[in-house]
C-alpha cells in the first residue's frame, strides 16, 4: 500500500496566520519554493456584508497538480479536476 500522508487542520480555529504552511514545510522536508499547503482569505477586503473567514488547502500531492498551474484558488473547481486522484 502506497504511503499516505496526513495533515490535521482546525479550520474552525485558523486565523489566517500560515504557520500550517510553516508546519508543513517542515515536517516533510519540502524545498524552498514549493508548497504542499496553502492558506486562503475569503473576503480579504473586508466587506461589511460578508464575514471574513481563511482556510488552508493542500495540493494532495498528486502527479497533475491543478493548485500550481491555476491562477487562483477561484480556478479549482470540480469540473476541471482529474476524474481519478
């Protein structure tokens, strides 16, 4: 069985403050430059209307990574995912 690596976030607690990207490089040995874990801002302009909230996303290590070729987190949608991870 192939290994599978794991990583544990609260995403009730985050704060924004990256420090699972941090936590993440770390553990894993990842070289500078590459990141398996990201952290994003919903609302980072602060609208009143809508509350601001952050959420850390990992790539999942998969051979056709789309979080480095897309643009932006608005860009990983469902329909342009890989049918088989």
């Amino acid at each position: 069985m192939k290994k599978q690596l794991g990583f544990l976030v609260d995403v009730n607690r985050c704060v924004g403050c990256n420090t699972c990207e941090i936590a993440c490089k770390q553990e894993y040995n990842i070289s500078p430059g590459i990141k398996w874990r990201r952290t994003y801002t919903v609302n980072p302009e602060g609208h009143p209307e809508f509350p601001t909230y952050y959420f850390s996303l990992a790539c999942n290590h998969c051979n056709n990574c789309l979080l480095y070729t897309s643009p932006s987190p608005r860009d990983l949608s469902t329909s342009r995912m890989p049918s088989s991870a």
